[in-house]
C-alpha cells in the first residue's frame, strides 16, 4: 500500500488515511462505542499520517472524518450555507495551477478542464486580461431547468451538482449552459487515479462514460472546512472562496468581508445580462500585477498562436 | 364485403404484387439490408467504444443525430397535416395517395427518435424518463408530444385501412397467416351503413385531432432549441419556422414516393399528373412561406446585429465555412422549386419530382446549419487545442447509421407494401354522402321558399 501512494491523489489519501482511522477506532476501540464514555486520555492508536509516516495519537482527539455526503444528503446541500467565489482578475497570470490542480483532483483527461483560463478582450481599444472560469453554479441554472431527469440540481447551499448515477447523457445541459462549463465524458474513464470510494454527486469521481461533468467547488472539502483546488492551488491568490452568509471569502491567505469586497472592487457578474444569476463575482483587471504576455511564459509556441488568434474580432 | 367493380380491379391489380417479389426486387432489397446491417455495427460500435466514436465533443454535443432527427419528424408530416388537411376538405384527388402519406407519417415517426436514442450517452438509463421525469423540461415535452403523435397517427392509418384490410380478409388469398391476419384486424368490418357511419365519423375527429398534435410536435421540437440561450435557436418564430420547415418537406417525400411507387408498381392509372401538379402547388406555396420566414429570422439577426448572432451569420456566410451548404440549403432549394412549379411549361411529373429530390436535400441540409454552426459558436471564445472541439465533422459511424436510417425508412415502407395496397382500395362514401346531403338540404330550402 505505502509504494503506490506516490500515484495517489490527495483524496484519495485522505480516504486512505480516514478508513485507518476508521479501522483503527472499530478494532482497537470498541471500548469507546459500548460503553459510550468519554475515552480516558493515555490510550493511544496508530494513524497514518499524510505524509506517509505512522503516528501515535490520543484516542481523545480522533473525531470521525466527515465523508462526502451521499443521496438525499448530496441533493440537498450543505445547512446555512451560501457558496460565492470571487475571482480577482487583477491579479492572474494564467499560471493554470487551478486548471491542473482540478485535473489532478477529480481526475480528468489532459484537454478536459473544469476550470478553464480564457484570453479575453473585450474590445481592440483595450488590453486583454486572463479569465479564469469555474461553473459560475447560477442561481437560476438554465442547465438544471431543462434537465430531463433532475440529474443535474440545485441545492440550499447553492452549488449546482451533477449526479451521474442518475444522468442519461442526453447533453440537453450542455447545449443550455451559455458558459460552456459542462465536460462530457466521451469514453471510458481512465482509472487509474480514481479512488476507490464509492461515488458521490459531492466529490464527482468516479467518472462514468455518457454522463456529464463540471465544476462542483469541491463540497466534499468544504464538509471538511477545506477550500476549494483550485483556490489553495493558486500562486497568486486570485480566487476567493467563502460563504455569502457569513459574509467571509478568503484565498487561503488573505480574507475579506465579501460584501465590502465586491462593493469596493466593483465586483460584478459575467454576462449578468442572460439572467442566470451566477454565485461567481469578478473583479475587474485594473491596477494589475501582471501583464497579461506574462501569460504566455508557460505556454508553448502554438498556444501561444492559438490564444493570440482567438481573441482578435476578424470582422 | 361487397366490393364495387373498380374496387375490385384494384384489389386484384394489387394483390398479385403483395404476394410475390421480383428478382430485381430481392436485389434491391438486399441492399438496403446490407445498409441496415451496416447501421447496426456502427451501432454496436458506439455502444462498445463510447460515443468517442462520432464527431460530436464537448462544444457540439448535438450533430448528425440531431439533424436527422428533425429532418424524420419533418417528413412525417406528409401523412399527418397533408392527410389530414386533404381529408377534412373533402378532396377527391387524395384517394390515390393518402395511403402512401400515412405510411410515411408512421415509418418516420418510428425512425426519427431513434436518433434521439442514438444521441443519448446513456441509452442503458432510458427509463430514467419515467422515474425521474420532470415536466420543465422540453425533451419530457418531446417525448410526450411524439408518442402521442404516433399513436394518434397509427389510428389514423388504421381507420383509413379498415376497408382495406375487411376487402383484403374476402380475397381468396393462398397462405392461411394472411386470412388470420386480415381477419383479426378487419374487426368484422363488414360496410353495412351503421359502421360505415361511426368509421367516418372516427375518421373526422381523428383528422382534426391529427392536425394540431402534428404542429405540436415540430412546435416542442423547434423549442428544444428555442429554449436556450443560443445564439441562432433562441427565437420566438423557431416552433412555427420548423413547422413550415417540416410540411415543406414532407410534400416533398411524398411526392417522390409518389414517383417512386409509380415506376415501381406501375401506378400510371390511379396516380396521375393531376397529383403531381396539385401536390407541385401546395410544395410550392410551402416553399414561398418558408422563404419567408428564413428571410424574416436572418433579416432580423442581422439588422439587430448582436455580437453572437452576427458571428452564426458570418460563419453561414462565410465560403469558407458554411456558406455554399447555406446558399443550397436557403437558396436554391427553395427557389428552384418554385420557378419550376410556378412555370406551367416546366411541369411535369419528373420535373416537379427532381425539384422535391432538391427541396428535401435542401432542408436537410437545412437542419444541419440549424445546429453545427451555432453549437460551434459558444458565448465564451473558443480556446481549445483540440481540432475536433472546434469544428465538428460526421465520421463515418454517423454517416452508416444515417444511411441505415434512410435504408430503414425504404424497408419498412417495402413491408407495408406487402401487407396493404400502396393505393386505397374501397372508397369511402363520405363524398356521394355530402353531394347528397346538400341536395337534401337545397331541396328543403326551395320547398320552404
């Protein structure tokens, strides 16, 4: 088990370390569960760690990791919150650290991207800026309204999901979505990455072939009071995470009030004029910290020709 | 049941027909069996391999599938409104066709959501519809609207053929299984004029519930793209453009069933010029109202000029792109037929059947540029390295289960044509009824008077 983890993904080493402490809780303790008295300190168990090396740790401080939620639960949404997303796009410099720290999360295919940087420009007079794209989990979905089968919903909390238990891959949502978030899986999933756990509309692996995928802001990290991939994944804090009923995002290291944040900064939402409502606000590219060729470091020639092509207006 | 002279000629003209198959018949049909098979590996490939297999990715999720879709559910309107509307005016020059019509509704009407199914990426999941359906959804609106279609229009052939089907269960056939079949759906037919009475009224109320279920169905459809926020397809004039759309070129199917049926069985005495030239006007009128709306729906995008919309136009306008297939498709199928029809010189049977061969090219076509150009056309640029996400083209498991289809469409309407006369062969008596009901009447007025 110890040689194969340097494949695993960070949740799935997660998992692996939460069902060890799971096993280790029935086996070693079942003390704790019968006679339902607080553990005495002292007794100890062995854990393995994140990183690898095995632990002695107080029975006292082990708590239950909280797994992905699974069916009704999934569908219903995390209690009192309200998921939002801020992305600062002064400050991105298409570093694509979310693109592949997503990737790696939930396991795609090189060229299928959950979260996508676009180059945009809005008019030739102006320069162009990085627009990172998650699904912007709309309060008034398009996608989720003509869903056949309600395989694709949307919960107290927010979040848009898909469940590809239920979903029969007829791309209604797909042709829907004006934001192009949706990522169909053409053919059978690799699985190489795919832990070994069963699957939940939460965590969105594993993948199933004929269904359709996006963007989930990570709930299943968020029941674990973790932010989102893409967030921690950020070398310049562009994305702010948090909930809108207490008011908080933060990029990991920096907080903010997010009313005051979007007030201040003039935070508005991408083409607002469809009506989709999107829980995803931008900040405008002004006072940046880059310039947007500095983009362009970590991409080869031909993206590079590809990105510059695509954003001229040839008409 | 008794049978009038010309009944029974037709009847013993047919007969001989259904009962045997030529060489060149076998021949022929072995093709398009060849066909069929082919569809199904292609099918089989699909379903192994994933719908990697087809052309369609993430941007354009809807492709050929789709196209042929709405082209089928098009021409099934042949027999719906076409008979429909011809049986409720009392025309006298539908008997000869009508058959031929509602064979066309049916046989489409089977095949084309089948290319729903072919499109779906979990066909394993069908039943999810009944499970989960919700009604907000337009494609619970489709399948509702088009399994009501085809049982309304099932009904509607099979009350047309009563008469057939009881002339057929007294014809001294060889083979047993066809009396027992015969017999069992004569349902004791037998003309009397009670049930000539009740099958003539069930015809009306069927005829007059067919025509607005059928717009209905191309009305949901259109909505399927209606609905969204595309450039292209969201349009308020999308459910009565496909409408239009669609009886275009079900006249046009059916006049070259017509013209095949009448090479093939010999047909010359019961389906004559008078046909072709009444069946040339109405696909001609169809065509000049769906010039209409096609300049309506461009005009106003374009004057409008909004940056999405304006960047479908430039692509169905651009020679590099889609504009030959546009100007086919807009154009010359349109225009063609009606400068051939509207013409007397240039009407004739062939000439009148090459321009429906254009017409119905034409809107399929048609309904390809309806959903390539704006699927490639998203909101947000398109920065993909892939090729295959940017510009969609068919392979060739679409193009075999494209062609299955249309092999499909020629087999069954064979099969029917081995079960039923192609052409009416009892006439109903509703026309010599109405000449006699008003005479009735007229002569009550003059007494009175």
């Amino acid at each position: 088990m110890e040689n194969k983890e340097k494949k695993q993904t960070r949740r799935k080493f997660f998992f692996k370390t939460a069902t060890a402490a799971i096993g280790a809780i029935s086996t070693a303790g079942i003390v704790t569960q019968s006679c339902k008295k607080k553990v005495e300190e002292g007794e100890t168990v062995s854990l393995l760690s994140p990183d690898g090396t095995l632990v002695e740790v107080d029975k006292a401080n082990i708590s239950m990791a909280k797994m992905p939620a699974q069916g009704k639960e999934a569908r219903a949404g995390i209690p009192n919150k309200k998921f939002v997303m801020v992305i600062d796009l002064a400050r991105c410099r298409n570093a694509r650290k979310c693109v592949t720290n997503c990737q790696k999360m939930h396991d795609l295919e090189p060229g299928d991207e959950w979260i996508k940087v676009f180059l945009m420009q809005d008019s030739n007079d102006t320069a162009p800026y990085w627009f990172p794209k998650p699904c912007f989990h709309c309060n008034q979905p398009p996608c989720v309204k003509v869903c056949p089968v309600g395989a694709t919903y949307k919960r107290t909390d927010g979040l848009v999901l898909v469940d590809n238990e239920r979903c029969i891959g007829c791309k209604f949502c797909m042709t829907a979505c004006p934001y192009s978030s949706r990522v169909f899986q053409w053919k059978d999933p690799v699985h190489e990455n795919q832990a070994d756990h069963d699957y939940s509309p939460e965590t969105s692996v594993p993948h199933k072939v004929g269904t359709v995928g996006k963007c989930d802001f990570c709930p299943d990290m968020a029941r674990m009071g973790k932010l989102p991939t893409c967030v921690t994944g950020c070398p310049n804090g562009v994305i702010f995470f948090g909930d809108k009923n207490e008011d908080i995002v933060t990029n990991g290291t920096e907080s903010f009030r997010f009313s005051e944040l979007v007030y201040e900064r003039a935070g508005y939402h991408f083409m607002a004029e469809l009506g989709t409502e999107p829980n995803v606000y931008y900040l405008p590219p002004v006072d940046r910290l880059f310039d947007y060729k500095t983009g362009f470091k970590t991409l080869t020639n031909e993206q590079k020709e590809f990105y510059k092509k695509s954003i001229v207006k040839k008409h | 049941m008794d049978l009038d002279q010309k009944s029974t000629r037709t009847l013993n003209y047919f007969v001989p027909q259904m009962v045997t198959i030529s060489k060149s018949g076998i021949l022929q049909l072995s093709i398009l069996i060849l066909f069929i098979m082919g569809g199904f590996y292609a099918l089989y490939i699909q379903i192994v391999d994933g719908h990697i297999v087809t052309g369609m990715r993430d941007n354009v999720v809807w492709g050929l599938y789709i196209a042929n879709f709405i082209f089928f559910i098009g021409i099934s309107y042949a027999g719906a409104l076409i008979s429909g509307i011809l049986h409720l005016l009392r025309v006298e020059w539908r008997h000869p066709i009508i058959r031929i019509a509602e064979i066309i509704t049916i046989i489409s009407t089977i095949i084309g959501p089948a290319y729903i199914l072919l499109c779906m990426g979990r066909l394993d999941r069908l039943h999810h519809l009944v499970l989960y359906g919700r009604i907000q959804s337009p494609i619970i609106w489709d399948v509702l609207a088009i399994s009501t279609y085809l049982i309304g229009s099932i009904i509607f052939l099979y009350l047309a053929t009563i008469r057939d089907l009881a002339a057929l269960r007294d014809y001294p056939f060889k083979s047993k299984w066809r009396h027992t079949l015969y017999k069992f759906f004569a349902v004791n037919f037998n003309g009397n004029s009670k049930q000539n009475r009740y099958l003539e009224r069930g015809l009306n109320i069927m005829s007059a519930i067919i025509i607005p279920l059928a717009v209905l169905v191309h009305s949901v459809l259109a909505w399927i793209f209606g609905m969204t926020l595309r450039p292209g397809w969201h349009s308020t004039i999308f459910a009565p453009y496909f409408v239009v759309a669609a009886v275009f070129s079900g006249t046009g199917v059916l006049i070259i069933a017509l013209w095949v049926f009448r090479k093939y069985y010999h047909l010359e005495s019961y389906i004559t010029k008078i046909h072709f030239n009444y069946l040339g006007i109405i696909l001609m009128i169809l065509g000049a109202l769906y010039a209409y709306f096609t300049f309506s729906e461009y005009l106003t995008s374009w004057y409008g000029s909004e940056t999405w919309e304006m960047e479908v136009l430039y692509k169905l306008f651009d020679p590099h792109e889609y504009w030959w297939w546009f100007f086919f498709a807009a154009i010359v199928g349109v225009v063609v037929p009606i400068l051939v029809i509207l013409i007397p010189q240039f009407r004739s049977i062939n000439s009148i059947t090459a321009v429906s061969v254009i017409a119905v090219f034409a809107l399929w076509v048609k309904r390809y540029l309806i959903i390539i150009p704006t699927l490639e056309t998203p909101l947000l640029p398109l920065q993909d390295m892939r090729p295959e996400y940017i510009h969609y083209t068919p392979t060739a498991i679409e193009w075999l289960l494209t062609f299955a289809g249309v092999a499909m469409f020629c087999f069954l309407f064979f099969l029917f044509s081995k079960f039923l006369p192609i052409v009416s062969v009892v006439k109903g008596e509703e026309g010599t009824n109405y000449a006699e009901l008003r005479k009735t009447v007229m002569q009550r007025i003059i007494k009175r008077t």
